[in-house]
C-alpha cells in the first residue's frame, strides 16, 4: 500500500524560506513514475493545488500564486520529493498535504480527480 509522509514544515518569518518533502513508501512502481502534487489548505478556505510533478515525462506545473518562488526536486534513490518554498508570504500560511497518484497530471486535472494517496500534512506558518 502505498504511503506518503510529509515533513519540514514550521514557523517562519515572511520573506523566509521552508523545505518541505514527501516521501514514499510501499511504492508499486519506481518513484519517478508517479505523479506527486502539493496542495495547501488554510483554515476557512478550500484546498488549493500548489504543484503537480512527474519526472518520467518530465512535467512540472505550480500554481501562479507560488511560481518562481517555490521549485520542486526529485530524489528518486530516497522516494522523496522536496517543495523548496522561498520568499514565503503570510498568505502561504497554511497545511500542506502531499499526494501522489500513478496518473498524469493533466489526466487527474483535466478529469478533475483526486489524487490516490494522500498524508496527514505539515503546517506551514508565515509571520509578518
């Protein structure tokens, strides 16, 4: 059965920078054959897809409200996937979740999907 944890979440000051990662296990297929998003959820709100990666076929997508501020980087050998979050914002305060699937991105969002697997979450917290 196939797990995700997330970690490396925190308190930080706006203008700051975070590490997230998600790392997996019980995998069925190679690490880079899975789809891996980030989504973010702040109290009162609806969750919101952050990123959406798959090395194999070298996809990689953010939202516009973290483009160029947050990259993702792939350890395929530790089944672990990393949200460096820079220049954070006290509108980045949120959960975030990591998830991953076997489908592509464009297949779970254009279908509008959800994804298979999912972990509890970090909380990430920016001060102003």
């Amino acid at each position: 059965q196939v797990q995700v944890v997330e970690s490396g979440g925190g308190l930080v000051e706006a203008g700051g920078s975070l590490r997230l990662s998600c790392t997996a296990s019980g995998l069925t297929l190679t690490f880079d054959a899975y789809t891996v998003g980030w989504f973010r959820q702040a109290p009162g709100q609806e969750r919101e897809g952050v990123s959406c990666s798959r090395r194999s076929g070298g996809s990689i997508a953010y939202a516009d409200s973290v483009k160029d501020r947050f990259t993702i980087s792939q350890d395929n050998a530790q089944n672990t996937l990393n949200l460096q979050m820079n220049s954070l914002k006290p509108e980045d305060t949120a959960m975030y979740y990591c998830a991953a699937d076997p489908r592509s991105c464009a297949f779970i969002s254009a279908l509008k999907l959800k994804f298979g697997t999912w972990g509890q979450g970090t909380q990430v917290t920016v001060s102003s």
